[in-house]
C-alpha cells in the first residue's frame, strides 16, 4: 500500500464525502442533519417565543411585518461511512494490483471521513462478511484503518447480495462506498439486489468499479487457456481479433447495465482503472465527479 505521509494526509483533510442528502449522526460533526440546532447552515424561520436566543432573532423579518421570528439552522452532525473492499481473489489480479489500489482509496477515504469527524467502518467482502473493522471515530485511529486494510487478503468468490446482506451494522442514513470489480455471484439481478437493499438501509451509495489495464484492453493473441480467478473453471480460446472485439463489447454491455441501475437509483457511479495513479484519482478524478468535495 501507499506511504500515507503527513503531506498527503494533511491534502485530504481540505476535502469531505459529498452526501445527495442531510444524514443523521449521534454526535457533533461537520455534516448537516435534518435536526435544528445552531450551527452555520440556514434552513427555516419560525416565531420567536419567550427564551428564545436573541440573537437569533431577524431584525430584518420584524422591520417587513412587524412580528419578531427567530433564524433555524441545519445542526451539524456525524455521518456513518461504510466502505465495503471486495476481497474475493479476482481482485488481486492486475498490473498494477486492483485490490492494492482498493485497499489504497479505502484509506483515503477513511482519511477523509476521520479527519470531518465522521465515523467509520469498514468490511473485507466475498461471498460473505470475511473480516470487518466496527466504526469508530477520530483522526487519531487512522493507523488503525490502515493496519486494518493491510491484513486484507484476497480469496475465493464474490456475492455482493448476500455479502452486504449479512453486514449488520448499518443502522440510520450514512453513506456506504463499494470498491469492487462487480464481478459477483447473481449477475446483474443480484447487483441490482444490493444495491436496493443498501437505498432500503437509508445510504447514499458511491460504487466504485475497480479495473486493471489488462482487463480493459488485453494485449493477448494466439491460443490460450484462461482460468477463471474465483471458481478455477477454464476455457480454452484461440484470441483473434475478433474474439478481442467481441471480450470488449461484452465488458462495455457488462459496465454499462451496472452504471444504468446506479443511476436508475441515484447512485453515484465512478469507475477507476489500478493503472492510473492515486493521487490523480484522489485529487481530479473524485471531485471531478463529486463525490468529495
């Protein structure tokens, strides 16, 4: 994994996850909620009644209707940030390594929800819940995030339906990020399926798709016997350029359906490739699509 020197991690601390929608912590933070309280953010008036603060009132409100009103604010709070890394063992394949650099973005943005005072938590997935680090909160832990991501290791199949299903602890709106190469049990129904049933748990859902160079333009020619990652099945191909054109068409058709159903639920979508370096992604890419902000 990356060096996460203090350079960088100072960098991350100018940024915060962009939530579609106020979310509901347990604690003081830096995020708005939907309760009123008295931080910066202006949300409503109402009439003021005797104990009110007086310095809420609005002058300009009595000048127009002779009435006094008070100003209510957005409180802010903390936000619950799940981030799910795929560890099934099509994931640590690639050059460079797509599960290094899924490991790598979990950090970042551990980094960035940690240094917002938000609270994290984060869970290894394949065809279940294989390890997962309950959340917790303070810039102070993120060595913990990192000691927690670099035990990862990668193995077997993925079923992200009944991996995000037996993740317990989401509870109340949050915002749950998915580092995944989607390659799972269940095809495109069971990724529709975990999908809606992360929207049912009230997370605003950022699915990052996790490709290697190799995957998304393979230079392979001639006959070849390709072994499947996950289940060890082969199958024997003569790689033509036809062939080659035909694997592309499949990839798009396979990427594309996924990016309609997120979009079809307001999902943010933001594919990454393991050859593009982390800080371009971190510090273009993600703003670029507004997932941190």
């Amino acid at each position: 994994m990356k060096s996460f020197d203090p350079d960088f991690l100072k960098k991350l601390e100018r940024f915060t996850l962009y939530s579609r929608r106020p979310v509901l912590g347990t604690a003081g933070g830096n995020r708005r909620s939907r309760a009123k309280g008295s931080a910066i953010e202006f949300s409503d008036f109402r009439e003021y009644t005797l104990g009110d603060d007086y310095r809420s009132i609005d002058w300009n409100a009595y000048a127009r209707f002779e009435r006094l009103f008070v100003k209510l604010y957005m409180e802010e709070q903390e936000a619950n940030i799940t981030v799910f890394v795929d560890a099934s063992s099509s994931m640590d394949s690639g050059e460079p390594n797509k599960g290094t650099l899924a490991r790598e973005l979990a950090a970042v943005f551990a980094g960035i929800a940690l240094a917002g005072y938000d609270r994290v938590g984060i869970a290894a997935i394949g065809d279940s819940v294989r390890k997962e680090l309950p959340s917790f909160s303070g810039k102070a832990g993120f060595p913990r995030a990192l000691g927690f991501l670099e035990g990862i290791g990668f193995r077997g199949r993925t079923d992200l339906k009944k991996a995000l299903k037996a993740y317990g602890p989401l509870r109340g709106r949050g915002i749950s990020i998915l580092l995944s190469d989607l390659f799972s049990e269940g095809g495109e129904d069971g990724f529709r399926e975990a999908m809606q049933y992360l929207k049912f748990q009230g997370q605003d859902v950022i699915v990052i798709p996790v490709l290697s160079p190799q995957e998304l333009e393979p230079a392979f020619e001639g006959a070849l016997r390709l072994i499947d990652a996950e289940t060890g099945e082969s199958v024997e191909v003569e790689m033509t350029p036809q062939v080659l054109r035909l694997y592309q068409k499949e990839l798009r058709n396979f990427l594309e359906v996924r990016q309609s159903i997120c979009e079809s639920m307001e999902i943010s979508w933001v594919p990454v490739q393991s050859g593009v370096s982390l800080d371009r992604l971190v510090f273009e890419t993600f703003p670029q699509a507004g997932i941190i902000r």
